[in-house]
C-alpha cells in the first residue's frame, strides 16, 4: 500500500503504476476501513518520473493498493500481510 505524497503546495503526487482504467473510468483502489478495496475515480495532471498528479478523487489520506489489480474488484476484500511475518 502506498499513501499520496502531499507537496508543499497542497498537491498530490501518487505512482503512475497505481492509476488504472476500471469499466472505462480512472482511479486507483483504495483500502477502505473495514480492509475492502474500493475503486476512487481520480483526475490526473501531468506525470514525470514515474509519478503523476492528482487534481481531484484523493484527500492525501488513504492508503492506495498497488499490488496486482487484474482480480481486484470495487469491493474486494484485502487481506493485508506483515512482511515480518514471512
């Protein structure tokens, strides 16, 4: 999981390879609180480097997946793994 990066303007930068097209729509997935994956439809900006930003859909709070989206689903529960654990 990977959280928005906040600049100092108050804008928001995520990974590129976190946007994806889902039903013809761009978003990203985000854990929810009760470990769901939920699609959020964003707006994106100009990318560089790998990185690309955010106009609207995010707050800069929420834990984006980054992992496999292909079998992921608005709704998909999460099971989250402690790397220390493995």
């Amino acid at each position: 999981m990977i959280a928005p990066r906040v600049l100092p303007d108050g804008s928001l930068r995520i990974p590129l390879a976190t946007v994806l097209e889902h039903i013809g729509t761009t978003g990203v997935f985000v854990l929810s609180g009760d470990n769901k994956a939920r699609f959020r439809m964003v707006k994106t900006g100009k990318s560089s480097a790998g990185w690309v930003m955010i106009s609207s859909g995010l707050t800069g709070h929420e834990s984006i997946l980054s992992g496999p989206s292909d079998a992921v689903y608005d709704g998909s529960p999460v099971q989250l793994i402690n790397a220390n654990e493995e």
